[in-house]
C-alpha cells in the first residue's frame, strides 16, 4: 500500500457516499496544478474509483496512489 509520500493527494468519504479527491500535479519550472473531483454513487467511474483507493469510510481520509 502507498504511504502518503507516494501519494498524489487525498480522498474522503462525504455521509452521501460521495467519494472527493483533492489531486496535485507538480511539473518542471515549480507548475503547480491543484484539482477536486466528486465521484456519486452513480456515477459510472464510482467503482473504479474506490477501488483505487483500496476501499474508503463516511469520514474517512486516505491518500490516493498514483495512477500507472
């Protein structure tokens, strides 16, 4: 499992469901790209998204590992 070092930000869990990643992207020159995403339970990457995450709680927080 990635430690949060390894990570490229972090998850939560909202009581809805709704899975929110808050991502960073560093690049050459000190580029700093900062995002949110929510993933609904209807949503159709919902799925792949937890599983990404290795699983996640309402309240909980974790880091998410790069994507390969």
């Amino acid at each position: 499992m990635n430690n949060v070092s390894d990570s490229i930000g972090m998850a939560t869990m909202a009581e809805d469901g709704t899975i929110q990643l808050y991502l960073r992207a560093e690049g050459p020159g000190d580029i700093i790209g900062d995002v949110q995403y929510a993933y609904k339970k209807s949503d159709p990457r919902y799925q792949e998204i937890l599983q990404h995450i290795g699983g996640i709680s309402v309240g909980e927080k974790k880091p998410v590992p790069r994507w390969t």
